[in-house]
C-alpha cells in the first residue's frame, strides 16, 4: 500500500477519486467510467460519478437516457453556488450504491456566465473532499488535454489513462503523458490500460510500456454487446468480457478494495480470436454448421441410396429416416439462427479447446 493511502486510511478509511482521462476523444472513457460503477455497486463499494467533460457531457447523455433521467441538476449548480450540496447528487436505477453528478444546465457553460476551467476546479475539489468521505469518486474528464482536465488532475488522487492499440492514440497518449510530467502529475499516475483491442495485445503492450513510461494494467477486448448497449443508453452486463476484464483491471489496481471479477480473464492470445464478431457466437456457429452438414449427408443417402454403397432399403423406413433426419436439420437450423444458442453452444466448443490446449502445453501467454 503506497504513502498515500496509508495517510487515507489514517484519516478514517477516506475514499479515493479517480480521474479517467485519455489523450483523444473516442477511446470508451465513458463506458469504462459506468462499468467500474457497476463493479463498486456489485461490490457493495459507494461510489459517486462526476461528469467533467463540459464539452461534450457524454456521461451525462448516456446516463440521462435511462439511469438518471429527468435529472437536471449537476455542476453548473455548484458553479453558481461555489460550494458542494449534496441535493445534486442522482441516484442511478440500476446502481444503488452509485451516485451521479451531471453537467446539469450544459448550454449554461457557453453563455459566459462561467469562467470554465477554474471555476469547475474550485467545486470540484470541495465536491471530492465532501464525497470521498464516504464514496469512491470517478470523474469522466473531456477527451484530449486541456487546462479544464488537468485541472481535474490537480484535485484527484489517482490518473486511469486510457489508450486504444492505433498510431493516433499511441501519439496522442503520449503527448497527454509528457504535459502531465511537466505539470509535474505524473506521480498519481497509476498505470494505463488498452481499450478495443482485436487482436493479441502482447506486442502493443511492450511497445506502449517503453514508449509512455508508465505502468500497463490490462487490456479490454471489443465488445460489440457493450456497444450496442451504450447506444441504448443501458449499462454493461458484469458477465461481459468486457466488463470482466475491467473487474480485473481493478483488482489488479486496488486489491485491498476491489476482490476478483467473477469471471475468467482471457489469455493475450484469446484477443485475436475477437476480430469484429463475437468469438463465442462463431465457435457456437461453426459447431452448428458441422452438425447441418452431418444431418444434410445422412438425409441425401436416405432420399438417394446408391446400390452397391448405402444399398437398398425398406421404402417406409427410408420415409421416417427421412421425415427424423428432416426435422433434425430443421432443429439445428433453428438452434443456430439465435445468438444466445450459439453463444452457449460456443463456450463449450471454446472451454474443450482450452482443455486440449492446455494438455498438449500450448497454453502459454503468446
């Protein structure tokens, strides 16, 4: 346990605030703010969510769609009192113990009532210091490095950064990573993490760890679920892989807090196994298609029986080995025309194949 949380823990088990930021827009700081929300709630963990990003106020979109919808209050109300009041805080459907805290009044920020960057560090530190009493706080920041988010960085204890495994945001992670040493922040860094990635990770992982000098926690595969999910505006399932591997990230982070995920955590050379379908679907599909064309072989040499190789049979039993064989292709063609079945059938065919792997010692981190 490093100074730091040796001295919260001093101070009365003071929770800890967490800045998410990235070194461009796009990278799924949103969605990965939500699902370490999720994992807090699951754990019986209070946490409070604070949208930063006054440019876009993405978490505040996405949570007002369903979770706190309705809700209009946030922090331009604590910009025009200038001190914390906890009436602002939302408590979200799905996650009892999470809190949030909005933009509130978005269009407020750009009628020049606002000095933006500093006046958002003044109530965000009186915010943090009055939630991290009792709760965990996340804090969403904007995309790209600015002084509004590195204000954000000032006032926090701990810096998540947030990578995606491409050439722009390899140069752009950087860049956030040198302002942050000149600003003289790197110190609350505590590690980076790789989002959407495709394919094995292993290689981007040495280079990313030599060329940002700070710490690698985890990679997160694409799930293309959880992006279906947060264009519905609803929260990742904890059982997603992605979500899993977030849990694990967090454990990984915060084992005096945060218990392992209840899920197992893919190998570096599962990910490519991911391409842009779900893994799990293809193995179930590929099953399915073996079995259609078992049954497709065994009904042509019902219907056509060649002499001398199927020989001759009884008309009437070739006619119910017809109509069994029929209706078993049809219950396979059924079976494989929904995603749950093979997905199902498809953690199988994957659980037997790391079985064999593992028997024949292939089962090693490449």
């Amino acid at each position: 346990m490093d100074a730091k949380r040796k001295q919260d823990k001093a101070d009365g088990n003071r929770r800890r605030s967490v800045a998410i930021v990235s070194g461009k827009g796009g990278s799924g700081k949103t969605v990965l703010t939500a699902t370490i929300a999720s994992v807090f709630n699951e754990l019986k963990i209070p946490a409070t969510i604070i949208d930063a990003d006054t440019g876009t106020a993405g978490m505040s979109y996405f949570l007002g769609v369903r979770e706190a919808e309705g809700k209009r209050s946030g922090l331009t109300d604590l910009l025009d009192q200038q001190a914390f009041d906890a009436s602002i805080v939302a408590r979200l459907t799905s996650l009892p113990s999470v809190g949030f805290i909005g933009i509130g009044n978005h269009l407020s920020l750009y009628d020049g009532h606002h000095t933006q960057s500093v006046d958002l560090v003044a109530v965000l530190t009186s915010a943090i210091s009055e939630l991290t009493k009792q709760n965990w706080v996340l804090v969403d920041c904007r995309g790209g490095i600015d002084e509004q988010s590195l204000g954000v960085c000032r006032v926090v204890d701990d810096i998540l950064i947030v990578a995606e495994a491409d050439t722009t945001s390899y140069q752009a992670t950087r860049l956030l990573i040198d302002v942050l040493i000149e600003k003289k922040l790197k110190a609350k860094v505590r590690g980076f993490v790789i989002n959407k990635v495709i394919y094995n990770p292993i290689e981007a992982v040495k280079a990313a760890k030599g060329f940002y000098g700070v710490p690698y926690l985890f990679s997160f595969p694409l799930d293309l679920d959880v992006t279906a999910k947060f264009v519905q505006g609803r929260l990742p399932s904890l059982k997603s892989q992605f979500s899993i591997h977030v849990w694990e990230a967090l454990h990984r982070l915060y084992k005096d807090d945060v218990s392992s995920p209840k899920g197992r955590v893919w190998k570096n050379w599962e990910f490519r196994e991911i391409g842009v379908v779900d893994r799990e679907s293809s193995a179930g599909g590929f099953l399915i298609t073996l079995c259609l064309v078992i049954a497709a072989t065994l009904f042509f040499r019902q219907s056509v029986p060649l002499v001398g190789y199927f020989g001759e049979q009884d008309p009437e039993h070739r006619i119910a080995a017809l109509i069994v064989v029929g209706t078993v292709m049809a219950g396979i063609g059924l079976v494989g025309s929904l995603q749950k079945a093979r997905k199902f059938i498809g953690q199988g065919v994957l659980t037997v194949a790391r079985w064999v792997r593992s028997l024949l010692g292939y089962d090693r981190e490449a």
